[in-house]
C-alpha cells in the first residue's frame, strides 16, 4: 500500500512540473501534450505494478491486473 502511495505522490510532483514548464516554458503545445501522454502512461504502470504486487503478498490466483 505505501508503494502505491509513494508512486501517487511521485505521480503528484511529477505531472504539477510538466504543468509549470508548459506554462512557463517556450515549448509548443505538442511538447506539453508529449509529457502529459508520457505522465499518464508512468502512472498507469506504476498503478498496474502495484496491483501486482498486493496479488503476489496476498499469494492470489490470478496475477493480472
């Protein structure tokens, strides 16, 4: 559960940056929807990866998540 709590607020920290350098930054609109894409992608593992995890403690029998 901490991990998937850390990976939240890494998710956090991680998607308010790429929020402030699309901002601030003279980077186009591509750019900014790039790192989003690639923000949202992290996550989706990271939440994946953590199903994982809680189904191999908790010895399940069907793994996928």
């Amino acid at each position: 559960m901490n991990t998937l709590i850390n990976n939240l607020a890494k998710l956090s920290a991680v998607t308010l940056f790429v929020f402030t350098l699309a901002a601030c930054g003279d980077s186009d609109a591509e750019d900014a929807g790039e790192a989003i894409d690639e923000v949202v992608t992290d996550a989706g593992n990271a939440v994946e990866d953590a199903c994982e995890d809680v189904k191999e403690t908790a010895n399940a029998e069907d793994k996928d998540c």
